[in-house]
C-alpha cells in the first residue's frame, strides 16, 4: 500500500484524486480544503475521495472550512450519483 502526505497533496495536479492510507494533520487538510474551494488551487480537481490514517478532528475541520449541507432538490449544485473516468493503478 502507497503512503501519502502533504508533499503529495499539495502537489496534485490532476481531475481526480483517490487516496488510501494518507497521513494529514488537521492543518494539512485545512489548508487543501481551503485552497480548492476558494480555486486558488487544484483548479483541475473535480472529485476527491481519500482515507485518512492519521486521526482528525472533524468538528475542528467544519468550523474551519466554509461548507454547506447537500440539498437533494437542488442536483444542479451537486449530482447524488457521479461516474469517475479514472485508470486503475496497483
């Protein structure tokens, strides 16, 4: 299994990042949370998926990243279901 830190995340360039047995701090995810939703990067990014092995505060993460709850009567904003064009890598 491949590890992944924030030197790989921070660096991502692609449309889709799908991730197991990643290391981040609150912080590191902050951070990449922040700079996707505000585009000030990852501007090819359209869908993550990842697997945090480190523990991570959830509620600490809520109130630091703008969010808001998923409307099933507004699937304009963001499909319920999605199909990913990605190549399998083992």
């Amino acid at each position: 299994m491949y590890k992944s830190g924030p030197d790989y995340i921070h660096n991502f360039v692609g449309r889709n990042m799908l991730l197991s047995c990643v290391f981040l701090t609150n912080q590191d995810l902050i951070k990449f949370l922040k700079q996707w939703i505000s585009k000030e990067a990852y501007h090819n990014l359209e869908t993550l998926s990842m697997h945090i092995v480190t523990e991570i505060n959830a509620v600490l993460i809520r109130q630091s990243v703008e969010s808001e709850e998923y409307d099933p009567n507004e699937p304009e904003k963001r499909p319920k279901d999605y199909v990913v064009d990605i190549p399998e890598v083992f």
